[in-house]
C-alpha cells in the first residue's frame, strides 16, 4: 500500500554516543523521505561527533571512534541535512521522546534554525505501544513477518521502521481503540494527521517532556516541584524559575520553548500593566471647574468723595454763638 501524503514524510533514525539529549551527539543519521508520489528517497550519513564514543554505545550500534574519525561534523552537514528535509512531516521509533529532541540540539548548536511548527509527528513506537506493546525487532516479526538484517544499523531500522507503519494502518484501520476517557475511535488510518494526534497523546511542547499541553493548550510543567502547574502560572508565583532552567543542565529547544513563553507572558504582564494605569486615569476624580458668570458685575471704580467747601461766616452766625456761649 502506499502512504496518503499532502507533503512529504521524512522517517529518520539516529545512532548517538549515548541516550543523554542535551549532552550526546548523533554519529550516524539516516532518512527515508516518503514523497506523496509514492517515491522514496533515502540519505545516511555517519558524523564525526567530536567527542569518544563510550564503549557501551559502540557494542550496540558497531560505530567506533575510528569510523568517524574522518567523518564531518554536524555542523558542517547541518544546512545540508536541514534542506534535505525539507518542509516534511517527521516520523521514527521513538522519534519523539528521543530522535527529534537530539536532532534539534544538534541543529541549535550548528546554528541552524529548523522550524517545528507548523509539522506533523508520527512516532511508530507510540502506535505499536498502544496496540501491541512490543520493540522494534520484535514489531518487525509481528506486523511484517520478518527478521531485521543488521538491526542497530540506521538505515536497516529506519526501513524497518517504514514497513512496520505500512503494515500498522493497513492491520488497525478497521480496529477499534478506547481511551483512558473511554473514548472510542479508530485512530489508525492512512492519513498523517489522524496519526500525528494518535501517536502525540501526551502532547509534548519540548519533545524532551519537560513540558506539556493540558486539556486547555496551556504549557504546564511536567516534572518537579512544579508539575502540573502552567508555566505562566509559575512565572508569576516564582520568575526566578526560568533562570534556574535556562542556566540548568537543561535540553536547548527546551530552553528555546521555555524562552518564547517568557517572552510572552513578560508582553501580557506590560499589557496589563497599562490597562490598569489607563483604568486608573480614567477613574481618576476630576478637580471642579468654576463656572463662568453669566452676568458678571462689572467692578465698581474707587470714587473720592470731594468735601464741600465751608460755609462763608456771616454777622448772624457770630451773634448765634455770642448767644450760647455767652460771650
């Protein structure tokens, strides 16, 4: 059968020095670009991951440090890769617990910017997982009757990894799946985006599981004395929390997730911080204007009373006052 694709669907498959996402380093990559022709296109690289390759990670995959000794490193196939990718979805086994995150360390430190967001997930563990509960080799047996040849080598998983799908949607189209709701659907069909929601239940933000969406599409802790709680929830109650984590030994597209939500909960917190101040103003008591007077009394000009002159002394007057005072 042959994959309903809108876009491409690249399936890749990592081989690192070890299981640590922010520390470790991918020593052998491989790609198999599913096309919505139905062609297939396959890249594999081995990189040099500029540190040893400890000895336990070398048994299980067969890459020793000679084998990458005059290998590039990723940063110098990094543009390369990324263009190589493309605008494709993204599925592999375990991809998204593990292959994605390592991978975009690995870009973030070559200093290539791979867009995450607008791509589709289909991680071919979480089908199996959920249907089956079974590994790698042992799906292989189970949907495709089939033992791996050179299993732990990239390309040989990653094909392996590709039929399995195939033999997935075609087994479980018909088959119904009860979540822990007891929902009822059926979840496994040939279509990328019915596989993306199916195989994302956890809904990871950081794909290292630092974080996650709640049932709101709030970014919520998903591990320590904050679990549970959203992350803006947590800036606001202890901000110094986004320090400890971008200084802490931390993935760096956590980092980068944790930074945008930063970003974004500092505007809303400046937002509301001048709603309230406008709010402020516009509550603010007014001082009371004076009313102009309609009739204003035009002032009264200081007028000097003059004194009237003395009465001129007549003989009568004279003989008046002789009179009363007796002189």
């Amino acid at each position: 059968m042959k994959l309903n694709l809108k876009r491409p669907l690249a399936f890749f498959d990592l081989e690192t020095t070890g299981v640590n996402v922010g520390a470790d380093r991918i020593v052998e990559i491989a790609i198999l670009k599913a096309m919505p022709d139905g062609s297939e296109l396959i890249k594999t690289m081995r990189i040099n991951p500029e540190m040893p390759i400890p000895l336990y990670a070398s048994l299980i995959h067969g890459i020793y440090d000679e084998h990458i000794a005059h290998e590039p490193n990723f940063k110098q196939v990094a543009a390369e890769l990324a263009d190589f990718i493309g605008d494709a979805d993204l599925a592999g086994y375990n991809s998204n617990r593990f292959d994605i995150p390592v991978l975009l360390e690995e870009f973030l430190r070559a200093g290539v910017d791979f867009d995450m967001s607008d791509r589709k997930f289909v991680d071919v563990q979480n089908v199996f997982h959920q249907m089956e509960q079974r590994t790698l080799r042992a799906a292989y047996k189970f949907y495709c009757d089939k033992d791996i040849i050179n299993a732990h080598s990239a390309e040989a998983d990653i094909i392996a990894t590709y039929q399995v799908l195939l033999a997935q949607i075609e087994r479980y189209k018909d088959t119904d799946f009860e979540d822990k709701q007891g929902k009822i659907s059926r979840p496994v069909q040939n279509d990328v985006d019915a596989l993306h929601a199916f195989t994302n239940m956890n809904k990871p933000v950081d794909f290292a599981g630092r974080m996650v969406y709640n049932e709101n599409e709030e970014e919520i802790f998903n591990f320590g004395k904050h679990k549970g709680k959203t992350v803006e929830q947590v800036f606001d109650i202890e901000p110094s929390y986004y320090a400890w984590m971008k200084q802490g030994d931390f993935p760096l597209y956590t980092k980068k997730k944790l930074e945008e939500i930063w970003i974004r909960w500092n505007k809303k917190k400046e937002q509301l911080k001048q709603e309230r101040q406008q709010q402020a103003e516009a509550n603010k008591p007014k001082a009371p204007q004076a009313k102009p007077q309609q009739n204003p009394a035009r002032p009264q000009s200081l007028e000097v009373k003059k004194e009237k002159p003395a009465a001129e002394v007549t003989n009568d007057m004279l003989e008046q006052l002789k009179m009363k005072f007796g002189k």
